[in-house]
C-alpha cells in the first residue's frame, strides 16, 4: 500500500540516488568523492531552500513596512548561507528582534542521508513544504511572543 501524498516516491528516489553513489561513482571517483559530494549536497540545500529565501525575504519586506529606517538592522530573519562541518552541511536560521534576545536555530543536512534537521525536527530534504512549515512556524512563534 502506497501513502497518496507521494512520499514514498521521494524516498525511493532518495534510495536510487544513495545507491548509485555509494556502488558507482564513489569507487570511481576514490578521494574526490567526498569534496563533490559535500559540493553536490550544498547546491542541492540551495535549491531545497530557495522557497525558504523567498519566504524570508517576504517576512523582512512585511516588517520593513512598521519599523523606521534607521532600526532595520536591529530585526528581522536571515538564513546564513551554508558550510562544512564533517560530514555535515550547516547553516543558521537567525530571528532579532528589538523586544527580545537573537535566536539562532541550526540547521544541519547529514551529506548522503536526505535528511534536514531543524533545530529539533528531522524531515527529508525534499520535502519542502514540510520545511517551509517548519520554519515558517519557527518564525511566526519568535514574532508572535
């Protein structure tokens, strides 16, 4: 039995992608594999996460439009582009405002596993729209408070 949302299709593309890397190219490849696969992983959380930039950009405009000019860099949200760390890709979701003290959420893709961690939160990294819930709620908490 099949789930109708079309998860099991993303993980079985998921599980041909981790085949073909780990029996083909990696051999292949030998000592590059791992520098092009941490590479392949960052552009491919770029593109995971382009509706997520969106989003922040539309949040900061919002904001924008009820706070005076001098005070935009005491707020907002941002996304710190995205590094190495081991195994792992990183990068930061960052929440300020005036009223409260910065809160930084990681955010951490284990290379080779499709897998995204939010702070707490575990999903696939193509799930977007379970990510874009997950950050999207983070954000609305932070502000809401």
């Amino acid at each position: 039995m099949r789930p109708e949302d079309g998860s099991w299709m993303t993980l079985r593309l998921a599980l041909r992608r981790r085949i073909l890397w780990e029996y083909l190219l990696e051999p292949l490849l030998g000592p590059f594999s791992a520098p092009l696969r941490r590479h392949i992983a960052i552009k491919e959380a770029n593109q995971s996460f382009g509706h997520v930039r969106r989003f922040i950009a539309e949040c900061n405009e919002s904001l924008a439009r009820y706070m005076p000019p001098g005070l935009a860099n005491s707020w907002g949200v941002s996304l710190a582009e995205w590094s190495r760390e081991g195994n792992d890709i990183v990068s930061n979701l960052r929440l300020k405002t005036l009223r409260k003290k910065e809160t930084i959420i990681p955010i951490r893709i284990t290379v080779g596993t499709e897998q995204v961690k939010i702070g707490d939160e575990l999903m696939l990294l193509s799930d977007s729209e379970t990510i874009l819930n997950s950050v999207s709620r983070k954000v609305s908490d932070f502000f809401s408070t």
